[in-house]
C-alpha cells in the first residue's frame, strides 16, 4: 500500500528538529532518544518514504514532537509572528499608502511571468545543483537562456540525473502545450478566489474554508498539507500553522503571496498585511516573513516602476531586520552587487545554506530569488533563468522571479515570445472553474479585485 507522506509523526520528527536548530531550541536529549529508539535523520534533498515503522517508533515520535513545541527558544524575541509585534520591529514599515492605480496588461504580465518561470524551473525541481549545471549544459542551454530539452541529453547522464518525472512530460520544451497545473500556480488562483468571495478584509478563517471548499487535499504539500489536516482535526489557525508542522518555515506561504502585492499597486503595507493573514493559516516567523517581503516586493513593482532595487528595498522594510531571512536577503543582494558570475553567487548561497536547511526552506530559496533579481537587473529572461540555476525549490523561484521581472516590463508583448508562445494562453488547474482558463482573462479578474475600493 502507498505510504503517505508529509504528515507521518516519524516523517515530521527529523525535521522538527532540524527547525529546532535553526530557531535556537535545544533539542540534543529529545534527538539522542529519537535516534537511539532507531528513528532516522530527515533528508535535506528529496529521498525515499522510510521503511514502515513500528507503532512504538511512530508514538514515540509523536510524543518527541510534542515535547519539542514546547522547548524554548532564544530567537522568539526577534523573531515574531503576531503582526503587530511585527510591525515593532520594523523601523521602516511603510505608512499606508492609497493604492496606485493598476493596469491589466502588467497584470498580464505578470500572471504569464509566474507561469513561465515556473514552467522553466518544473524538470529539474528536487535535482542537485550540479546536475542542473550539467543537464543544460548538454544541450548548450548553460548559462540558461531557455526551456530545457531531453533532445541530445546522453542517455548515461540521464540515467545519473532523470529529470522531475511528475513534470517533465509537460514541460521540457519539446512537450509545452500550454501551462500544465502546479501548486505555484493553483494557489495564487484560490488567492483570486478569495479576494473575489470575501475582499479586502478576508481573514484567516476565511483563508481555511476556501481551502476545505476548493483545494483538493492531495494537490497539498509540506505545511499546506499539515495544517489542511490539523483543520480536519478541529484546530483553529494560528494552531494550525504550529501543530506538529516541522516545515512552518518552508516555501509554502511565499509562492501564495503574488495577489496580495499585484491587487496593492503602490501600498507595501496592506500587501504585506494580506500576506501575513493568508501565510499564518500555515506558517510561522520566517515563513510568514518571506511572504511578507514578496508581497511588498510585488506591490512596489506593480507600480510602474523599473527599478528592481528599490522593490527590494521595499521588501525589506516589512520583516523583522534582525530575522534569520532579513540577514540571508541582505546577504544575497550584496552577493549579487559585489560579483561578476552569477555561478559565484550561487555556490556561495550553497555554502552557506545547503548543508542546514531543507532544499524548500524559506531563507535560502527566498534569498536565491533577491540575487537572481538583483544580478539580472530586473530583467525577465536574466531573473527567471538565474532563479532556476541556482537549484533548490526552481519552480518556485522561478516562478516568482517570474511574476515580479514581468510586472516590471509592464506588458506581456516585452516579455520574449520564445518563452509564452508554448504557453498558448491557457493555463490547467484544479481550482473552482478556472482549468482552461487565458492569462489575459486572469488579469482582468485580477484587475477588478485591485480596483476595489
């Protein structure tokens, strides 16, 4: 029988206590039990399910998981999740701002963007750094500059690194035939929904039916499939982003937060309030922090501007400067202002974080997509291909990097034809009634919601 994954309490235990480490508790007597009962590591990079276990490994690891949420930690302090102690430590917060007015064809844009660099990123997602460097540069597509291809890949390299098997019958280049469904995508469609059913003011709560009414549990993952099971099991959000949820900190609530910044032209406050009721239905501190800073990113670009720099600067004013994520985007953008190859950036990003932090991790990925931007200047090919180079969770970082370097260009007739052409203005989904749905019609119910008043 399939074993499920990502909700097993000893799949969850391994990586709690990686979060654990890296949110200052000490864990050292609960991970010494863990592993002298026979329980395992969690992988950093993706692996196989673990073997079945037996019931006193999973209610052990159950009990560990309990014990740990109620450790200590020393970076709480700066480090929240409340909004309004947010907001305290942030000097910069922006005062709130009347929405600029938007415009459909950046929304356009946009929504292509995000689909496009998703697609770029969705063959090799889960591959090693080294094997994406080597699978385009088999087919003399490195440095990237377009879609990856099977065609002329020796088959022994193949063997070693197969692509994402999941997606590549529909996104090698070869195989494009429009936008086929993924999460990156499916989610800022249930965030349209949301703001088209309740505005504005939706809650959390809110956030929670959408999901029970609209989002199928299996198109679920990490946090998002945590907390749609702790619903399931009665909790209420906040809880639902911290019950026995090791990945709170991952990617999940960053690739949801594009709508809240495309629907915020020109006001990084309400962007990154919206961002942070959506976000902490699942997630915690810097996984709420990372979708925070893109909403406010996105809100800072949707307003006609062309200077990425100042978007991330933007970005910035809204997470805590002393967080784990502020230091790690400081860090990347330096990085990518100070050297000349992008590859340098890149392995250093790896050196820094590869070895502690899960590949969907919300601070390395969040930080790959500010150098991409950075080291591209804000240009589209230049930021979703440097995204997807620098590995880790390249779909989604491409496919913000994505959304952020097309509304930038403000019109999706400057965005390269070789990249939307396949695209065929059509996009597959599991949400409501979109499947099927053109990006052009996506942009103008994005418009109308960001014309509310």
């Amino acid at each position: 029988m399939h074993r499920l994954t990502w909700v097993q309490p000893e799949d969850l235990l391994g990586h709690e206590l990686r979060q654990a480490a890296l949110d200052g508790r000490e864990a050292t007597v609960i991970a010494a039990r863990w592993k002298a009962a026979g329980g395992k590591e969690a992988p950093l990079r993706a692996g196989a399910s673990p073997d079945q276990p037996s019931r006193y490994l999973r209610q052990l690891a159950r009990d560990l998981l309990d014990e740990l949420a109620d450790l200590p930690s020393r970076l709480a302090g700066r480090e929240p999740t409340d909004l309004e102690k947010i907001k305290a430590c942030c000097p910069d917060w922006p005062a709130p701002a009347r929405a600029a007015g938007s415009r459909a064809l950046a929304l356009e844009a946009a929504w292509l963007g995000r689909a496009v660099g998703c697609l770029l990123g969705k063959p090799v997602e889960k591959l090693p750094l080294e094997a994406i460097r080597q699978l385009a540069g088999s087919t003399g597509n490195w440095p990237l500059n377009t879609y990856f291809t099977a065609r002329g890949v020796p088959a022994e390299l193949l063997r070693s690194h197969p692509w994402n098997r999941r997606s590549a019958p529909t996104s090698l280049a070869e195989n494009i035939d429009g936008m086929p469904e993924d999460d990156d995508l499916n989610y800022p469609l249930l965030n349209l929904l949301l703001l088209r059913r309740h505005g504005r003011a939706f809650t959390t709560q809110d956030v929670a039916t959408l999901w029970l009414d609209e989002l199928p549990a299996g198109r679920t993952f990490t946090a998002e499939r945590i907390a749609y099971r702790n619903l399931l099991l009665g909790l209420e959000p906040p809880h639902t982003a911290r019950h026995r949820n090791p990945f709170r900190e991952w990617i999940g609530a960053l690739i949801r937060a594009d709508v809240h910044g495309w629907t915020n032209p020109g006001d990084p406050a309400a962007a990154a309030e919206q961002a942070h009721r959506d976000a902490t239905l699942t997630h915690t501190a810097n996984g709420v922090y990372a979708a925070m800073f893109t909403a406010a990113t996105i809100a800072g670009a949707a307003t006609g501007t062309h200077d990425i720099h100042a978007c991330l600067r933007t970005g910035l004013t809204v997470i805590p400067p002393a967080s784990r994520l502020s230091q790690a985007i400081r860090h990347a953008i330096r990085l990518a202002a100070e050297t000349a190859d992008f590859d340098e950036v890149v392995d250093e990003l790896h050196a820094t974080y590869a070895h502690t932090h899960h590949w969907v991790h919300a601070i390395p990925n969040t930080a790959l997509i500010a150098a991409a931007l950075t080291h591209a200047d804000g240009d589209f090919t230049g930021s979703i291909c440097k995204a997807v180079s620098g590995g880790w969770d390249t779909d989604s970082n491409g496919a913000t990097a994505g959304s952020i370097a097309a509304l930038l260009t403000g019109d999706p007739e400057r965005l390269p034809d070789r990249w939307t052409a396949p695209l065929k203005n059509r996009l597959a989904t599991s949400v409501a009634d979109f499947d099927g749905t053109g990006f052009d019609a996506l942009a103008h119910l994005t418009h109308v919601e960001a014309s509310r008043p």
